[in-house]
C-alpha cells in the first residue's frame, strides 16, 4: 500500500512536471536567406511559439548570436505567432514574468520591422498588422498589467513608437494609412485609460503622452497631409479628443488635475488651435474644466487657457 502510495505520488510528481515544462514551437521557412531564432524559459503547458515566413531575406532573430527573435522568461499560457511575407522583413519580441498573454504579428511587403520587449507583464495583448513597404512598430513596456496594444499600417515608411510604464487595463492602438506618418503614444502610470490614434494620408504627425492618469481617454484622428497634433494629459477621468480634416493643421492640448474635457475639431487646411486646462487640486469631481474649439476654413487660429473650477469655453469659426 506504502509502495502504491509512493509510486503514485512519483508519477503525479511527474507528471506535474511535465505539464510544467511543456512546450510547443513550430517554425516554418519558405525561399532563402530567412533566419529564426526562439527560447522559451520555465514554460508552462500552455505557452506556444508559431513563425511562418515565406519570401528571401527575412528575419525573426538571429540564430547563430541568439539574439533576439521571440524571447520568454518565466512565460504563462503564452501565445505567440508571427507570419511574413515579403521581402526584408524583421520582428523581435522579447517577454519577461508574463502571464496570459498574447502576441499577433503580420506583415506583408517589403521592409517592414517590428521590435516589441515587454516586462513583468501581465495579461498584455499585442496584435498588429503591417501591409506596405520599410513601415516600423517600436514598443517597449515595462511593469504592465491587463494592458493591451494593437494596430496596423498600410502604406509607405509609415513609423509607430509605443512606451509603456507601470500601467494597466487599457493601451493604446493605432492605424496609419498613407505615407510617411509619425505615431507616438507614451503612458506612464496609467490606469483604465485608452489611446486611440489614426492616421489617413501622408506626412501627419501625432504624440500622445498620458501619466498618472485614471479612466482617461485620448482620441487623435487625422485626415488629410501635413497635419500636426500633441496632446499632453495627467489626472482622472479625462475626455480628449482632437479630430483634422485636411492639411497643415495644428492642435495642442495640455491637460492636468481631475476631470478636464476637451474637443478640437478642424475642417479646412492651415488652422491652428491650443487648449490647456489646469483644475483644483481639491474639490471633487463636481469641478470641470470644459473647452472645445471647432473651426470650419482655411487659415483660423484659436486658443483657450483655463484655471480654476467649473469653467466652460467654446469657439466656433467658420
């Protein structure tokens, strides 16, 4: 009975091992010069790698350095698949001390690269697709939780950078289509808060830094050539919203403190307009600052500065 008991334990002993270090990894390679490289670190049952790449040149990591090209520590219920097609594709992806992840990466054309490092993550989704030629993704986080980023890009030298610190339950994503857009998003302590960038045309640019902040949601849409946006928010439950339509146009807006809301919208080429809103350090959330602009033309410029409680502001041009 001892012995049964004893040879009973070895084999769950065993077979909990086993479950532990479990593994699945499957690389695929079509045409010539295609390098691959993948480790996998204290995997568990369910954590998978998946590479596919079809055409000359393309390249995941580097086989014979080991560097680079799909790298997990210490992984949990990973998954991770990574499909190119083309010519001179690249895509590293580096995780550490994650847990339920997952990471989609596709792309399709002519010198695309994708660089993703991820650090004691938690629940973190990746997905993002790449149509076009010489486009560029850059991520790097670190201590995220339940943060997701996704996207994709069509076009021509379009490029996309994500930073990511000490946040949870929300990322940003991101959408260019056209030539030669610049997408930045950066959040820093950030909880329950999104950032949602698109991008239509060619040569746009547009930077969204959000810290410290809770349930806050930044919204940038550009429509149109040479159209410049910023947006700069810290705090709790912020709106921001800034949408252009056309060409040359500018919008700022600078945000601090609890419960701010803004809205620009640009309908027209050569427009410029700036918001900054600062609310109390005390008194609740009965306090707002509210603006928005809207500007219907060519050539208008407008500007709101608020400080203080409960203050409204509107501009309309047309």
């Amino acid at each position: 009975m001892k012995h049964a008991i004893f040879t009973a334990a070895v084999l769950l002993a065993a077979a909990n091992a086993a479950a532990q270090l479990q593994a699945s990894a499957t690389l695929t390679q079509r045409g010539a010069g295609n390098l691959s490289y993948v480790e996998q670190h204290r995997v568990t049952s369910e954590s998978s790698v998946t590479v596919e790449q079809a055409g000359n040149h393309n390249v995941i990591g580097d086989p014979g350095a080991q560097l680079g090209g799909i790298v997990q520590r210490d992984t949990d219920r990973m998954r991770v698949n990574i499909t190119q097609n083309g010519d001179g594709n690249q895509a590293a992806f580096s995780q550490s001390y994650g847990d339920f992840d997952l990471a989609f990466i596709n792309q399709a054309g002519n010198g695309n690269a994708i660089s993703v490092r991820q650090e004691d993550v938690y629940q973190s989704v990746l997905r993002f697709d790449q149509s076009g030629r010489r486009n560029v993704v850059e991520s790097v986080g670190t201590g995220l939780l339940a943060a997701g980023f996704g996207g994709g890009q069509s076009g021509d030298d379009n490029h996309v950078r994500v930073t990511r610190n000490d946040s949870a339950y929300g990322g940003p994503t991101l959408h260019q289509d056209g030539v030669g857009n610049r997408a930045i998003s950066s959040q820093d302590g950030a909880r329950y808060s999104a950032t949602e960038i698109t991008q239509l045309g060619a040569g746009n640019e547009a930077g969204a830094r959000i810290g410290a902040t809770f349930d806050t949601n930044t919204s940038i849409s550009q429509a149109g050539d040479g159209n410049r946006a910023a947006v700069d928010a810290s705090g709790d439950l912020h709106d921001v919203a800034a949408t252009q339509t056309g060409n040359g146009n500018s919008a700022t807006l600078l945000q601090r403190l609890n419960n701010s809301v803004a809205t620009i919208t640009q309908l027209g080429d050569g427009n410029h307009a700036a918001i900054t809103q600062t609310g109390p350090a005390v008194g609740g959330f009965d306090n707002k600052n509210m603006a928005s602009i809207t500007q219907n033309g060519n050539g208008f410029s407008a500007r709101i500065t608020q400080t203080g409680t409960g203050n409204g502001a509107g501009i309309s041009q047309h």
